[in-house]
C-alpha cells in the first residue's frame, strides 16, 4: 500500500480503480512561415471551432452539474475573445514568423507564467484555464482534433494535473474521484470538483510512472490521503465510512425546504457566501435562505482594466434577481492583502494585511468606490439588496462612506437613472469596530462579524501563515469575547448581527453563536443545510 496527503478540495470518500491520464504535451513543431495573414486567419478559424468545442462543454456540464460548473466553459469563451490574447498571438506570429499552433502555445505558456507567479492563490489558478484554452486551440490547428481523455470505466482519475475540459470530457459518470500532482484548491477544476460532489485531492506528491491504470486506491477528502493498492482493512473501513456519507448525504437532503429554527423555537437565518452572481445557482442548489456575503472584489480579479459601472450592474442585478425577493448582502471592494489586481497600480507593502486595502482604497480614490456604489444602488431596484462595507475601525470611516454615497445618488440622479438606496451595513473584522460597535450600531443598519480577520488581527497571527497553525485559535477567549460585544452592541441599537467568516460554520460554535443571540450564519454552500440540521437539533437556547 501506498499513501500520499494532498490538500483536499471536496470532502467525500472515494474507492475503485484508477485511470492514469499522462501528458500528451510537446508535439508541436515549430515551422517558418511566409504568409503571417494567412497563418492569423487560420488563428481566427480555430478560435470559432474551439468556441463550438466549449458550447458543447457549457451544454453537457450544465445539464450534469448545474450552473457553477458551466460557468467555467463560459470562462474559457472570454479567454478565447480576449483582445490582449488574441493580439499576443498575431504579434507573434507578425514578429517571429512562426505557424499559428506555435505562436498560440508560447503566449499560452507567457500568460500562463505571469498568472502562476502571481502571490494571490485566485490568480494562481487561472494558469490552467489559460493552459487549457491555449492546449484546446494548438490542438485544432495541428490538426490533432479534441482531446478526448480514454476512461473505459468508472475511475479514481490520476494525473498530472487535470483541466475543466478534460474533467467534463470524462464525463461525471466516470468519474469517481481525482488526484492531481498539480493543481491549487482555488483552480476551477477544484471549484468542478465541489459543485458536483467529487472527492478529489491536489497538490499530492505523486510520481506518475509509478502508477498504472487499473491499480486500485481510496481517496479521503476528509483526512486529505489517498492509499493505493489498500490492504483488506482498509478497503473494509472505507466501504464502512461510504456507507456512513451515503446516509449522512440522504439527512442532509432532508433539511431541504425545512426551517431553520431550533426545537425551542428560535430562528435563524442560513445564508451563503459567495464570490460571483454565478454561485446564486450553487447557494439556492443547497436551499441557502439568502446571500450573506457577496465578496465583491472577484469581480475585479483575474482582468487588466477596472470593471465597468455597466459589467458589475450586470452581475449585482442577475445575484438579486436570482434571489428572488431574498436578501443579498453585496460587499464593497475588499481588494489589498492576498487579493491584488495590477491595474490597481498599488505598491508592494511591508504588511500588506495592514495596509492600504479595503475601504481604506475606497476612501482614497472615490472615483473607484462611486463606479460601485453606482452600480449597487441601481441593481438594488432589481431585488432585497444591502450593501456592507469591509475593514471599517472608525466611526469616521462611515460618515464618509455615507458623504461618497450621497454623491453616488446625485450622479444617479442627475443621470435620470433609476436607482434605490439599500440597507447599509459594516463588517465587524477589526478588534477597533468590536471596541466601539456601540458607536457604530447607532450608525449603520446592520452587522456582520468578519471572523477571519478579526481572529488574524485579534491574535496578531497572519491568516495565511501556514506555520502559525499550531497558534491560531479562532476560539480563542479573546476573540469570543470581541464578537459577544458586537452582537450586544448591535442589538442594544435594534439592529441586526450576522457572522460571515469561516468560524460561522464550525459546528462546535453553532451553540455559542446562537445563544449569544446571533441573528444570521453565511456559510460556504455546501455547509448550509449541514447548519441547518445542527441549529434544528438544538434546544434551550431562547
Ligand atoms: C472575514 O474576514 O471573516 C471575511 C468574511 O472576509 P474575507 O474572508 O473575505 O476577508
Ligand atoms: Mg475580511
């Protein structure tokens, strides 16, 4: 037997056996050329064909795994109109008078290397859409046609690392779980992996050649391993634990449609996060009762240029209206720390987690944040919209924000564009907000506690730091006690309190929460209704 620990990207259980996909890479050959317009054309011809292709993928993964998964396709068409890309291609074949499936591999590889040095983990993965566009086209020029991955039977897929294409190519029915060497947890193969329930582990240190298709092996999302060639008791253990998921996944379907109020009758509300309009489909999927954090600032990721006031209405007014009526708590730009876009022009700090990021950019540049409001304030004629401000530690800080939206109103306005001013609220993410959230309840109309940073700035314990784990306590005395204060703070004003970060769904803090009054939890989607099934099953908690 064989073991390996990756990082897990859905927490499910997987065994049988395995299909090990080897790279077909390096065999294009690289060609002088006479005629570069001829050979751009040829470009441009592909470019309709590899759209035809990821049709196709859009269609089949929407019809086996839902929306979120399309989605990814729908990435891939943008990448595959990109003005940027597409003229990197031509210039090369222009300047180096090389053939097309040689031009589009090397600004496939170029595009791909800015996006892996990148420090941000979201940026990181879209290395391997870009890989996979470029694979896709480079592919139909050589004349090599689509890349079918051979999975004859229901398998644990191995490889080297895995793209949306080929994943959805396999098909989920023959799929029963994947490992990668490569891979990061942010990737979209990930993000397929968890919106159709796959157990799959990336970043494991494999040697491919060791492998062979048809060895058998276990996969354990949950402990992040995964065992090949498993001796006797362990495939026993395994079939014990399937069984065990396959009956905790029937429960869990049972909360569908049900309350979620707890057996001495309080209720709360279960919400979801989320990072784009596209995941409204994956909150309601797992009966999410609204969106308690919409974190705007993907929005602005993964592109050169701002979006514009019309790009983000767009995307604001299709998450309230897939909500239908229910609430949509939209963020303001939290860009800054891990999440950097160029564009922003901003300057490399000595604590970045500290630094000019947040509402603090917003302040700053206004221009920015009214593009935003903007848009916020006329998707919210569309649907039960609140806007929520991030990283806020003053009360100053609010009666500015509150001086740039009134002036967001009076461009609306004067622009004769339909507009409603939503709810405001701020997030509790700093130990100052949680000191003086009874100055600021009086201000805002809600809460919504930002655990992971308030433990990060609480503890003074870098989140991403990796080697602090053993450190890091997000039940720590200290920062139970800063979201008590908010919570009284803010009820003591009337007003709402949520919590939105991480620790929302811990379940050795759902009783805590809940008796400490907390009105509502986002969570990650697929913890929703796993909340709901554990606030049901409480009592005496009124
Ligand atoms: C938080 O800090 O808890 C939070 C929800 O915001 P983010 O994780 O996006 O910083
Ligand atoms: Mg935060």
């Amino acid at each position: 037997m064989m073991q390996f620990t990756g990082k897990s990207v859905y927490k499910g259980i997987a065994s049988g056996p395995i299909a090990v996909l080897r790279n077909q890479d390096g065999q294009i050959k690289q060609r002088v050329i006479k005629d570069a317009e001829a050979e751009i054309e040829r470009v441009k011809a592909a470019g309709i064909q590899a759209g035809e292709q990821l049709r196709k993928l859009y269609d089949k993964a929407l019809e086996e795994a839902g929306e979120c998964a399309a989605a990814v396709f729908e990435a891939h068409q943008m990448l595959l109109e990109d003005e940027g890309y597409l003229e990197s291609i031509y210039d090369t074949i222009r300047t180096k008078r090389v053939n097309a499936a040689c031009a589009v591999q090397a600004t496939g590889d170029g595009f791909a290397e800015k996006f892996d040095a990148m420090d941000d983990d979201y940026m990181r993965a879209r290395a391997a859409d870009v890989r996979d566009i470029s694979n896709r086209l480079a592919g139909i020029l050589e004349g090599h046609g689509e890349k079918e991955p051979v999975v004859a039977e229901p398998s644990i897929i191995v490889a080297d690392d895995l793209s949306p294409g080929e994943t959805m190519q396999i098909g989920r029915e023959k799929i029963l779980g994947f490992v990668t060497v490569h891979g990061s947890e942010n990737s979209h193969t990930a993000i397929l992996a968890r919106t159709m329930g796959i157990p799959a582990l990336v970043g494991v240190p494999l040697d491919l050649e060791e492998l062979h298709t048809g060895m058998s092996a276990v996969v354990d999302g949950l402990e992040g391993k995964v065992s090949f060639e498993p001796d006797e008791e362990l495939r026993a253990r395994t079939e014990e634990r399937m069984e065990e998921e396959r009956e905790g996944r029937r429960l869990l379907e049972a909360m569908k449609g049900r309350e979620s109020v707890t057996k001495d009758g309080r209720r709360v509300c279960l919400y979801a996060n989320i990072g784009s309009a596209d995941d409204v489909a994956y909150a309601l999927e797992n009966d999410a009762e609204g969106i308690g954090l919409f974190r705007s600032e993907f929005l602005y990721l993964g592109r050169d240029s701002f979006p514009t006031e019309e790009e983000q209405f767009r995307a604001y007014r299709q998450a309230a209206q897939e909500m239908a009526g229910k609430k949509v708590i939209i963020r303001t730009l939290d860009i800054g720390a891990d999440k950097r876009a160029d564009y922003f022009g901003l300057e490399k700090e000595e604590n970045p987690a500290l630094g000019y990021r947040a509402v603090r950019i917003c302040l700053k540049q206004p221009d920015i944040f009214k593009t935003q409001l903007r848009a916020l304030l006329r998707a919210a004629v569309f649907g039960n919209v609140s806007v929520m401000y991030p990283m806020i530690t003053s009360v100053e800080e609010v009666r500015q924000i509150f001086g740039i939206v009134k002036e967001a109103q009076a461009e609306l306005e004067d622009r004769g564009v339909q507009y409603r001013l939503p709810e405001q609220g701020i997030m509790i993410e700093t130990p100052a907000a949680a000191m003086i959230s009874d100055e600021l309840a009086e201000l805002v109309d809600f809460f919504s506690i930002g655990t992971n940073d308030l433990t990060q700035y609480t503890l003074a314990m870098d989140r991403q730091n990796g080697k602090l784990d053993d450190f890091y306590n997000p039940h720590h005395k200290a920062v139970l006690k800063m979201i008590r204060m908010a919570v009284d703070s803010a009820h003591g004003h009337g007003k709402r309190v949520g919590i939105c970060g991480e620790l929302g769904a811990d379940p050795e803090l759902t009783e805590t929460f809940i008796r400490m009054g907390v009105d509502e939890i986002s969570v990650a989607p697929p913890m929703v209704l796993r909340l709901r099934k554990a606030v049901r099953e409480l009592d005496g908690v009124r």
